[in-house]
C-alpha cells in the first residue's frame, strides 16, 4: 500500500481519509497488512524506514508527551539509557498498558506542568510530543528524588554548558511550575 509505506503507526483516521472503509481496513489486518494495536492505531509490519521508538507514543497514549530522562536523551542532556521511554499524560488520564516494546513509564502531570514547552517532533511523516530543553530541566529537577540526584545535576550540568542555553526561559518555567527557588539554590552552587 503505497499510502502509508512511509509510516510505522497509522491512525484509523488517516485510513478512512484516503479512502479506505470499515471493511477494507478490517481486510488489510485479516491479510497481516497492517496490525492492530488498539481502536485507533495499527502498525505498517512492511515499514521500512528507521523505527524511532518516540514515534509508538503517539500510538499508544495519543496524548502522552515524551519527559524527563527520555527527553534529555533526545535534546542530547545526558548519556544515561533508561529502559523504558518516560511519558507524561494529564493528571485525570487513563494510564495505558505499557506496550511491550518499547517499554513506557507513564507520569501524571498537573495541567500546567503538562501543558508547559510542548513541542512537535515530525519525523519522515511519524511523530510525537516532547518537552522543550528548559522544561524538560525543570521537570528533572523536580523529580530528582524518583530519577536520581546524579541524573538531575549531570542535565542541569549539561544544559549550562550549551552555547544555546537560554536561561530566561528556563526560569520563566521555574517560576511557572513552582521550583524557582529549587533552581536558583542549583545554579547559585554550579555557576
């Protein structure tokens, strides 16, 4: 199906907007064409691109942004590996099973922490949510007891050493989520 060749996840939406009925799509997961993961979502088993597991969150949490240690692995803050992808939904969300693979670690955000420095990620027609650099520091800072003090100071450590740090904007989210102070006793030790 040239339609969706370029795609890991396809939404029933997007099926039903080229054209496809009920019937077809339920002919095209008969025939192992595409496979269901819930009523929303089916994976392409022909796709044949680079699978970025980012991309699965949107397919198994559509309003799960990707946080802490998995997005400072992607805005490149730390070196550490988790073994799951962090996931943050809004405070009142159904948490979703974790996927198998890859692994997903679900956060409930307040609805300012959640709605905070979201930015959309396309990556060759899949994409997701993550975090902005200076919310995902301070998202780190303020977990730092479930992630481990060490991860939180090498971030942090890391963000200030970019050239493209943009300090204002992270106290700005400081002050927004409530850990201003927090991170004024951080900077004041490390600047």
């Amino acid at each position: 199906m040239e339609e969706y060749k370029d795609k890991k996840y396809i939404s029933r939406e997007f099926l039903y907007a080229k054209g496809y009925s009920q019937y077809k799509v339920n002919r095209l997961t008969e025939d192992g064409d595409l496979v269901k993961i819930n009523r929303r979502y089916f994976e392409n088993p022909d796709y044949t691109g680079d699978a970025d597991d980012n991309c699965a969150v949107n397919a198994y949490a559509p309003e799960g942004v990707i946080c802490l240690v998995s997005a400072a692995i992607y805005h490149e803050l730390t070196t550490s590996r988790p073994l799951q992808i962090d996931v943050a939904l809004p405070r009142r969300s159904r948490v979703p099973e974790s996927p198998v693979s890859p692994r997903m670690r679900f956060y409930l955000f307040s609805e300012d922490r959640y709605f905070a420095g979201i930015d959309t990620i396309d990556e060759d027609g899949n994409g997701f949510m993550i975090y902005d650099r200076e919310k995902t520091v301070c998202d780190v800072l303020f977990y730092r007891n479930k992630l481990g003090f060490e991860t939180a100071i090498e971030i942090l450590k890391n963000y200030l050493e970019r050239p493209d740090r943009d300090l204002n904007r992270l106290m700005s989210y400081a002050k927004m989520l409530r850990s201003e102070k927090l991170l004024r006793e951080y900077l004041e030790v490390m600047i």
